[in-house]
C-alpha cells in the first residue's frame, strides 16, 4: 500500500495538533504480549504500512541493514512447537500438572498473534559503519513499526528471548547476518489492559535545560 502521506495532506491540522498526535501515539506505544490479543487477522494492506514505515527509519550512509520475514500461519504454529522443545528444562520444580499447562500455554502462545514478524539485522557489505550506528538504525525501525501499530490500534512487542532468538537463525542466509528476534503483532483484548508505567522525569536524566514546572511526567 503506497501511503500518501504528507505534512500538508492534512492542510485543517495546525502543526501543534500534529506534533500533539505524534505524542499521544509515542505516549501510549506499550509492549503488549500476544497471550493479550484476541485471535483477529489484520489486513494485507495494514501489514505492508506497518512495513513500509520501518524501512523509513533514519539510516547512516543509506544502508538500511534491516530484513523481515512474515511468519506463515504454518511457522507460526511451528514456532510454539519450537518454544516448548526449547523450554523443556525450564521448569524442574514445577508438578506434572503445572508443567503439561505451561507447554500448552508456550504451544499456543504464538497462535495468539495476527503477524509475526522475524527480524534480521543484515549490515552493510558495501560500506563499513560502526555496528552500533547500525544497530540504531535496525531498532529505529522496529520502533516505528511499534509506533505505527499503536496508531493503528494494535498491540506489539519485541521478542529478544533465547527462542526467539534461535528460532529466526534458521532465515539467515548470508554471512555477518544476525538474528534479532520476533516482533508480534496482535489486537489487543479489551479485557487485559496494559499496565501503566511511569517514566523517570527528564530533569533527572537531562541537563543544560529546566523543564516547565507544568511538565506532566507522562505515565
């Protein structure tokens, strides 16, 4: 879905009223874990925005060192078979019962979730970066796909576990690629809020400014 997006697409909004739209959805972006979604598909076109949008994060030389696999509904029911393998020696102190439940629940987990998305950190052959400008540039795009999933409604989060991890090995292809995880993306349930969490005041993590006395620590 080509987007026609455009600072003056929305010539009745006033650029606070934009930068105050921008806010609100960078302000309410939560993880929100796919044992919280309701089983709903999205749309194709819904999913290609939210990737278009990751390949516009900022990248150092144009190298956008970013590459996405959409799990399949196969891979997906795969990748809770994959978990319960990989966990099968987590849980020793845990009775037979609560055992068989908890593979059940890491079986299923994956199930949950309208897309899964593997990520694969691919820097640059052809020009040489420091990997940490590289790094920034792969994560500025899974915030904007968070971003662009909060605006859309849905629930999102990044998977960075040792599955996860794992799993997205097997879609590595190339030399000096790396796996980065899964990221989810589900509808969120009415009835599982996400938590509120508070943020550290700014006038505690920044200096040469002094924050408004009106600043509202954002929740």
């Amino acid at each position: 879905m080509k987007s026609s997006y455009s600072l003056n697409s929305a010539p009745n909004r006033t650029f606070p009223e934009r930068a105050a739209i921008v806010t609100t959805v960078i302000r309410q972006r939560r993880s929100i874990y796919a044992d919280a979604y309701e089983k709903k598909e999205i749309s194709p076109q819904q999913l290609e925005e939210i990737l278009t949008n990751a390949t516009w994060a900022p990248t150092h030389k144009m190298t956008e060192p970013w590459r996405f696999v959409v799990l399949s509904a196969e891979q997906q029911s795969d990748y809770g078979r994959y978990m319960t393998e990989y966990y099968k020696d987590h849980y020793p102190n845990l009775s037979p019962q609560d055992r068989r439940l908890k593979f059940e629940y890491l079986q299923n987990y994956p199930l949950h979730a309208a897309a899964i998305i593997a990520i694969i950190f691919q820097p640059s052959s052809r020009i040489l970066l420091p990997e940490w400008e590289e790094i920034a540039a792969i994560s500025s795009a899974v915030q904007n796909m968070a971003l662009t999933c909060t605006a859309m409604g849905l629930g999102s989060y990044w998977a960075s576990g040792g599955s996860a991890i794992d799993y997205v090995r097997r879609f590595i292809h190339k030399d000096r690629e790396q796996s980065f995880g899964l990221f989810f993306i589900g509808h969120p349930s009415p009835s599982k809020a996400p938590t509120k969490k508070r943020r550290t005041p700014i006038s505690e993590k920044v200096t040469g400014f002094t924050p408004h006395p009106s600043t509202i620590n954002p929740q």
